[in-house]
C-alpha cells in the first residue's frame, strides 16, 4: 500500500502478499540448486569428475564418468558425457551441443504448483483472506472503507469547509444518492496527488461524519444525507417490532413449518428457508404488518434478488413495475432485515394482506422488478377483519374487492384500518400476552368453520394483524399448550374449557 499509494480490497492484498511470498521461494530454491552444483544444459562443456544437477531427472545430483566424442552425420560436431547419478545408475548425454531443446534453462519452482500464484488462491484463499482481514482489522493506523484498505498517515485532509459543501450539494440533490466522483468534481476537493487516493480520503470523511450515509451496492460507492433518509429507512417501522423474544424449539415446530403452503416468507423465521439453488423468480404473500408499513421481508431465499453491501447497513436500488414500468426508490434495511419504499405502491395496486408480491432480478444492475398479478378488481368472499362492538375483534366471509393475486390462506380484508392502528398503538398491557391474542384469534376463526378447526397458517397471519410474531412461537403454544388440540396436518382445535384438577 505504501508502494503504489492506492486503497486496496483484502483480496488484492493477499494476492500481493503470495506473489511476494512465492518470488522470495523462488529465489531460495535457485540459490540452493545453484549451491548444489552446475545445472546441466547440453550446450555446455563438462569434465569427468564434473558434479552437475540433472533437471531432466527430477533435479538429482550427477557425477560424470567420461567425455567422448558422438557420432552423428546429420549434426554438427558434439560430445557424449557418461553420467552416474545418485543412485548408481548410468547415463549418456549430450555435451557441446548448441542447438537442443533442453538448452533452456528451467527452474525447480517453476514445475511446483504451490509456487503458482492462482493455485495457492483457489487453495488457500479462504484462510488467508480470513487471517489477514484479523491482523487488517486490528490495526489501528489502517483503515477502511468500501472494502478498501489504506494507511490512516497518508490520507489527503478533508477539511470540514469541503464536507459542508458536500452537505449543501446532497441537499440540493433531494438527499442524493450522489458518488463520490460526482461530489469531487463539484466541491473542487483537488485531485492531483492521486484521483484514487483523494476519492478514498473523501470517502473516509464522509463516513466518519455522521451526517452523510453510504447507501451504496457491493462495488460502488453512493452517498446519501441521512437528515433526508425516510424515517422508515433509519428505524424499523412499529409494525415490525418483534416485542416478545421466546425460546423456541426447532425439533417441535419445523415439521410443521415445513407444512405451511404457498409463498411463506418470514424476516423472523430462519427455519422457514428452503434448501436449493435461489429461484430467479420469488413470491411472496404480504402479511399485515408488511402490508401496512409498505415493506417486504428480507429473508434468506430472497436476499440474493436485492443488492447487497460489504458494510453499508442500508442500501438503496430501484424497483421497477414489471406491468407499467414505474421506477421508484426501494431501501434494503439489512440491520433489521426489510425492505422498505413500498407503501405508495401498494396503495396503487390495491393490495391486501395475502396479496402475492412476485419479485426478480431487474435488467440492470441495482434494479428489482415487482408485480402483484394486478387484474381487473372483482367482488370475492374473502375472510374480513372487523372491530366489534365489544372493541374486540371479529371474522367474518363478507364480498371485497380483489385485485391482485390472493393466497387464500393468508388473506384478510382490512376495510377500515384505523381501528387496527390503534389497536398497534396500544401498550403490551391494553394488547395482553401473545397466548391471550393466539386464543382469541383461534376463537374467532373457529367461527368460520361448521367444524371449529382452525388452520396454523391461517391463525399466523390473524395473529400478524394485531401484533408482530414469527410462526414460529405460534405454532409451540399450539403442540405443547393443554388448551390446543392437534387434529393432524396443520389442523388444530381450541379446547379453552377450565381444566379440573
């Protein structure tokens, strides 16, 4: 770093490193097979007596015997040399040979293919990475940014003078994102000690300042005024705030989340992901809290559809309507794991939780394209969340209109939402504990049904209306609490009788 005076990434540093560590083994090995005698090339002259190192024989050591003419008509004058070597076998060679392939010296290290720079990467790269990413992150005169390294000691001054021209260039900007090529060239920062070198330094001083954020995908550099980042962006919505945090046995609930139909994706539930090769194409049905914040979960079997970063908790792309192609702005929250920017365009499309979302990878780089099956809207029986005269609330199969794909399981018409605003505004004690809100949930949908059997998928996204929960604490209450029956399948019964004794 000190020698080219550019900020490197670390797998350019070990890359470095070995090709150095290799010309030094190199040049050890010819020292010492120099050491070892005169290398053999039939171009030169021996003496009997002579010791001399046979590349052609795995590089072992001779002695020659004898020196004599050959005989060939077809070639110019030449000698045969008799060589014992070190395992008291004996050879004839050429001596005073001018034109002969094996005249070209070759090297021990060069046939070694622990001396090739690109086999000790494919090799060794992961643990090398790994050790030196330790010893890079725990220097403390280094530092880092986009994944680049460089000595704190020769960074160009970013004064504060050229940081509030940076500030006043993103506000005129809407926020940004701005690169940092785009922002040097307009705030006059001079550039000619090192283009690389003062883009670097910048860089630096706008990450240490908490004023500006690196919104950024893996790979390039963008910047953002976090003053003007959506409040949604720099804080988890309240309709993702997980508020209870229960331990819960994998062994009892994976089976039965292996169960669950349709395009479950939930930002909570790593046990939900799939094994496989990522889909290119993936759909997702909104539950309520995603539905209302205007948000998809970030989860496993979709984060490689989003852009990602090294270091930038936050990053923005551009969703683009499959059917219209709108473009609009989308973050991905990868500290809290959402992606947010959708609330408008939910709006547009008249969605409802059970609506399907189906997402792919956009044309360009940093693009998402998005579409939800938008139809011409039709009036369908759809389960219906109301607020009773008690304030509690009730279920019931009214006609909506409905103008997206639906996955029957999941959906819920939300007439009037304000109610269940207010219901998300209430404190944990108004709202009661997650088991009161799962029983009441399975007492209402048990309404629904001549048989009183209420479905685990379905009883998830009920409880997602009044409070954020993962299936996976549900669905524990429902296989181990007395008040829950299992029926089979993803069938269960509630039994909320007083139990005697």
């Amino acid at each position: 770093m000190l020698e080219i005076e550019i900020p490197l990434t670390p797998i350019e540093l070990v890359r470095a490193l070995v090709d150095n560590r290799i010309k030094k083994e190199k040049q050890h090995l010819e020292k010492n097979q120099a050491a070892q005698g005169k290398i053999y090339l039939p171009k030169d002259s021996y003496q009997p007596d002579e010791k001399i190192v046979l590349p052609q024989f795995n590089w072992r050591e001779g002695r020659v015997l004898s020196v004599r003419e050959g005989v060939n008509p077809d070639s110019a004058p030449f000698q045969v040399i008799e060589v014992e070597l070190d395992d008291q076998t004996v050879t004839h060679l050429a001596a005073n040979f001018a034109e002969h392939a094996l005249n070209n010296p070759v090297s021990a290290a060069s046939e070694d293919e622990n001396l090739d720079v690109e086999e000790v990467i494919k090799s060794h790269g992961k643990s090398l990475l790994s050790s030196l990413n330790a010893e890079l992150e725990s220097n403390p005169d280094l530092v880092r940014i986009a994944g680049r390294w460089f000595p704190r000691s020769l960074l160009v001054d970013v004064n504060i003078g050229y940081l509030n021209l940076a500030e006043a260039l993103l506000d005129m900007e809407e926020g940004g994102p701005l690169s940092t090529q785009s922002i040097l060239e307009q705030i006059e920062l001079p550039t000619d000690v090192n283009l690389k070198l003062t883009e670097f330094s910048l860089n630096l001083a706008l990450e240490e300042d908490g004023r500006f954020d690196e919104v950024g995908p893996s790979g390039e550099v963008l910047w953002y005024l976090r003053r003007l980042e959506p409040e949604g962006v720099q804080n988890p919505p309240s309709f993702l705030r997980y508020q209870s945090h229960q331990t819960v046995d994998v062994s009892l609930v994976a089976p039965l989340l292996e169960m669950f139909e349709g395009h479950i994706e939930d930002d909570l539930e790593d046990n939900m992901c799939r094994e496989g090769q990522p889909d290119k194409e993936i759909a997702i049905s909104l539950i309520f809290p995603h539905w209302r914040a205007g948000t998809l979960p970030l989860c496993e079997e979709n984060m490689h559809i989003f852009p990602t970063a090294i270091e930038s908790p936050r990053v923005l792309f551009t969703f683009v309507d499959a059917i219209t192609g709108e473009r609009f702005p989308g973050w991905v929250v990868r500290q809290h794991r959402y992606i947010f920017g959708l609330e408008k365009w939910y709006a547009s499309q008249e969605l409802m939780p059970g609506s399907v979302i189906t997402l792919k990878k956009g044309q360009k780089p940093g693009e998402v394209s998005i579409h939800s099956g938008k139809r011409r809207p039709t009036r369908e029986w759809v389960r219906t969340a109301l607020i009773g005269a008690d304030g509690g609330i009730v279920f019931a199969m009214l006609k909506q209109l409905v103008s997206s794909q639906l996955d029957e399981r999941m959906a819920f018409g939300i007439p009037d939402v304000k109610p269940f605003d207010d219901i998300w505004n209430a404190s944990n004690k108004q709202r009661g504990s997650l088991e009161q809100t799962v029983m009441s949930m399975m007492r209402e949908l048990a309404k629904l049904t001549p048989q009183g059997h209420v479905h685990a998928q379905e009883l998830y996204a009920a409880v997602n209306i009044v409070r954020r929960c993962p299936p996976g604490p549900i669905l524990q209450m429902l296989v181990t609490q007395p008040w829950a029956s299992h029926l089979g399948d993803l069938y269960f019964r509630l039994d909320d009788k007083p139990q005697e004794g």
